[in-house]
C-alpha cells in the first residue's frame, strides 16, 4: 500500500494506492475521508478533452463510461509502482505535482 500526495495551486490531493484499489481525498482541514473514484467529482469537459468519443453522450453515460474506461486500465497494470508511475504522469499533464510518497512502515519521503 502506497500513500502519494500531490500538489495543485494551493491544495494537496492523496491518493491512496492498494494494489488495484484506489481512493482518493483532498487533505484540507484536520479529518480526511478516503473516496472511491466513483465519489468524486469529475468535470465533463475534462473527460470530454481525453476521451473525445464519448462527446455526444449525456452527462451521466460519459461519467459512468470515463470510471469505468480508468478502472479498467488500472486492471491492467501489474504492480503498485505501475499504478503510481501512471498516476504520476497523467496527473502531471492535469498540472498536479507529485510531492510526497509514503509507504508502510516508512517515513513520508519527498520527491524530487
């Protein structure tokens, strides 16, 4: 299991990684719930940007389909450090940054 944090402007986003298992939270304030990426908001414009397929489709068909398209690309990854390599390069086209990386039993490191 893998903690990443990443940085966007002012606010920090962790996700934490469980082999296939993803859950996300936005660390603000002193309590954080981890979520499902079914529980977060997504903008359609943003999933229309990298899925330009699914333009013509409602609002909750492109939503449901993008969840569903994630999900099954992080089955196809074999590793926790796939995971976070891919997570690390989208979420960087996205402008986050990969700041910190905690693992089990470790202390929280910095990333370069």
């Amino acid at each position: 299991m893998r903690d990443l944090i990443f940085k966007f402007g002012t606010e920090q986003v962790s996700i934490k990684v469980n082999f296939k298992q993803l859950q996300f939270c936005k660390l603000e304030g002193g309590f954080y719930k981890y979520a499902p990426i079914d529980g977060l908001r997504l903008s359609t414009s943003g999933i229309i940007k990298e899925f330009p397929d699914l333009k013509n489709k409602s609002d909750k068909a492109i939503r449901r389909i993008a969840i569903q398209r994630f999900k099954d690309h992080i089955k196809e990854l074999n590793t926790e450090q796939e995971v976070e390599d891919y997570l690390k390069e989208d979420l960087k086209k996205h402008g986050y940054k990969l700041v910190f990386r905690k693992r089990p039993g470790f202390r929280k490191q910095k990333v370069k």
